[in-house]
C-alpha cells in the first residue's frame, strides 16, 4: 500500500486491498508454507506482507521503499525489516504489488531484483491495467503507465522470468471504472480509493468473487496480475 494513500481507516477490509490480498494469496498457497525469506519490493506500509507472515511463523520479511524516513530498521517481533534500498537480497517469494508503474525504466528495476534472486523464486507482480484507465489518481500517486498484459508479460520475459499465469482483476468493475474516470472530476490528482459503507463494501466483496472465474476468460479489467519465477 504507497505511503500517500493512507486515507483508509482499515484497508484490509476494503473491497479493493481484501481481493488483491486474497488473490495473491490464491497463488502463494502452496509456496507460502516452505519458504522463509519474503522480499516486498515498493512496500510502502508492507500491508500485505505483514499478513502473508501470520500465515507462515517460519517467515521473515524484508521491506524496501525509498520513502522510508530510515535506511534500515528491524522489527523482531513482526519478523520484518524496512530498507530504503535493497542490497542484493536472495528470497523465496518476491512481492511486486503496483510498484513497477512507478518506475521510469520498469524493465531495468525488476532485472535488478532477479538478478540476485535464487533459482527457483517466485514473483507476484500486480499493476494497474489500460492506459485508457488513466485519471487523476494515477497522477497522485505518481505512476508512469498502466499496462496491458502483453506490455507486463514482455517486460516480465525480458527480466529473465518465466510466466506460469498473468489474468486482470477487478473484471466487472471494468465498465464502472471507465465511466467513472471518462468524468471530468476523474481528472483531479487526488486518491479515489474511500472509505464506504459496509453495505456498499461487502456487495462490492461478493461481486468480485466471480472475479476468480471470470479473470481467465475476460481480456479486460482495472488491475493485472502476474506470477512468473526465475
């Protein structure tokens, strides 16, 4: 979750953090259990690591952000440690959640993180999907490009990964969201993520449930993930 967007009074129980982490989790399930080192690159506030490691006891974690006020601090009890800049870190899995769409040269940030990963680490990649998406909240939060799953899926190749599954997110929310950001208030550079309702938020919860059927088929949505392993 980036640093700035911290107007959520729980994000994990927002419809839009709870179906990534929980789609993310879809595709650690049977890593989660034998690894021990989890490196979350553009971590912010670690949201989702901080709860990939009550899942696994054996875990450590290691944070890295370029926001962080210190260049390194360690956390005993939660079993995590925050960088400013990473250091040549070996892991099993690696975190990737809407990070690369920050970085100008996307290509060469990632290459640099597997370069000095083991044989055999997996990566999840999220980042927002279409360009014609594009609003005053990709500008808040200071992305260069959203993608479409060719442009990921090169970029994941050309980093020396091989992909084992890329599906969009966020299928039905689609036609919403292009309404909503064709608006002209969609322009403004402000977070558009809000806190709702517990009626409006457990609705938009089950509908995207169907999101975990429909991603493989449907070649649209408002995110894109990727798992991939070197």
């Amino acid at each position: 979750m980036d640093l700035i967007e911290n107007q959520l009074n729980n994000p994990l129980k927002h419809w839009y953090y709870d179906h990534k982490f929980n789609s993310i989790l879809r595709h650690l399930k049977s890593d989660l259990p034998v690894s021990k080192n989890l490196v979350d690159v553009g971590a912010g506030s670690a949201l989702f690591s901080l709860e990939l490691l009550h899942q696994n006891d054996g875990l450590m974690c290691t944070a890295i952000d370029p926001g962080y006020h210190l260049d390194s601090f360690t956390d005993e009890k939660l079993r995590i440690t925050y960088l400013r800049e990473p250091n040549g870190l070996q892991g099993d899995l690696y975190l990737f959640t809407d990070v690369l769409e920050h970085v100008e040269n996307d290509l060469a940030f990632l290459t640099t993180y597997v370069e000095s990963a083991k044989i055999g680490a997996k990566f999840v990649v999220t980042v927002p999907a279409f360009m014609i998406l594009w609003s005053g909240h990709d500008v808040f939060l200071k992305h260069f490009k959203r993608y479409r799953k060719m442009e990921l899926c090169q970029v994941l190749r050309k980093s020396g990964l091989t992909i084992q599954s890329v599906n969009y997110l966020y299928v039905l929310l689609f036609p919403v969201a292009l309404l909503m950001r064709s608006l002209p208030k969609s322009r403004v550079s402000n977070s558009q993520l809000k806190n709702q309702g517990r009626f409006l938020n457990f609705i938009i919860k089950m509908i995207l449930k169907t999101d975990f059927v429909l991603s493989k088929h449907v070649p649209f949505g408002v995110s894109i993930i990727a798992v991939a392993t070197k």
